[in-house]
C-alpha cells in the first residue's frame, strides 16, 4: 500500500516544526527564508492544510532540503533497497501532480522520482529549488512542455532533457491526457 504523506498531514507537518526548531527559528524567520506566508506555515504545521508543490520546494529550499530530501525525513525512510509498496507518494492539492520517491538517501548523491502530471496541468518552481542539484527529466508516457528561462522543450515518451544552471521553471502538461515522467537529480 501507498504512503500518501499528504492525505493526514499529520508526518509533514511534524517534520516541518522539526526541522524549524532544530535550527532555532520562528515561523517569521522560515517564512522570510522561504518565501512563505507566517499564516500557512502555521497551518500546515498544525495540519490544517496540505501545501502545495511550490510551497513545499521553498520550504524545503530553506532549509537546503531538496523536496525529496523533505519529504523522506518526513517518512522517516532510507534503506538501500526501496519497495515499490514502500516509496512515498505525495499528490499536490492544487494541481493533482502526483510524486512518488523512488530512491532516496541521505548518504547517497543521487535521487530518483516518478511523476504523474494531470491533463492541463502545470507546475512552476522557484530557481532555489535547483541551487544545490543537477537533474534530467525522462518522459515516459504523454508529452511535457519544460520552459527553463527562455527555453522551451517540447518532450515525447523517451526524450530526456539535462536542466541548466538554476533558474525558475514551468513544466507543463499542454494535453488532454496524463503525463509520466521520472526527475534523477544529483546533489552537487
């Protein structure tokens, strides 16, 4: 059976005052670092709502976590060998886009995810999330638009695309069918 860490909260939100109090910082200091309102920090740390996948990345980024690096401290996982019943899913409440770690270690440079994005879908991240890491997208069913700067990638099932230095970028699913497709990043 899946892990959903998002459907209680209840994980994440836990780690996330962890993490918060074990650098000694209030919520004003993580919402300046991160980018993020006092207000929904707060209530995504009492449970009350599930956040975003933008929103997790800069938190994630504040603490110099990637959202993997976040979410796996969350389950607390790690092993060398990940189960597919064991690897965490998270589905962002906003768009659908679903993330299943596939691997991930905290003593291991590379990591590996698998993303379902829904029709019509589309996601922007903030260039802190790729400050500390290289990553390659790998399409595996439907198409992806990848906007990095002022390139645009239009991926078929099979095309792989490196992503450059840091920079803001929108992934989008322009179709009207599900999009598949695995992110390996390495922490550089």
């Amino acid at each position: 059976m899946d892990t959903i860490v998002d459907e209680s909260g209840t994980l994440l939100a836990n780690r996330l005052r962890l993490e918060r109090d074990r650098r000694g910082w209030s919520l004003a200091e993580l919402a300046e670092r991160a980018g993020v309102s006092k207000a929904t920090i707060s209530k995504i740390e009492r449970g009350e709502v599930s956040p975003t996948a933008v929103i997790l990345v800069r938190l994630a980024g504040a603490f110099d976590l990637t959202l993997a690096g976040l979410l796996l401290r969350a389950e607390g996982g790690g092993e060398r060998l990940t189960r597919a019943a064991d690897q965490p899913v998270w589905r962002d409440p906003e768009t659908g886009y679903r993330r299943r770690q596939l691997f991930s270690r905290p003593d291991h440079p590379v990591e590996a995810v698998e993303v379902e994005l829904p029709a019509g879908q589309r996601v922007t991240l903030p260039a802190s999330s790729y400050a500390h890491i290289r990553q390659v997208v790998w399409v595996r069913s439907g198409d992806l638009v990848i906007q990095e700067g002022g390139d645009r990638h239009e991926l078929a099932p099979g095309d792989c695309v490196g992503f450059g230095p840091p920079g803001e970028v929108t992934i989008a699913n322009e179709t009207a069918h599900p999009c598949t497709y695995v992110v390996v990043l390495a922490r550089s």
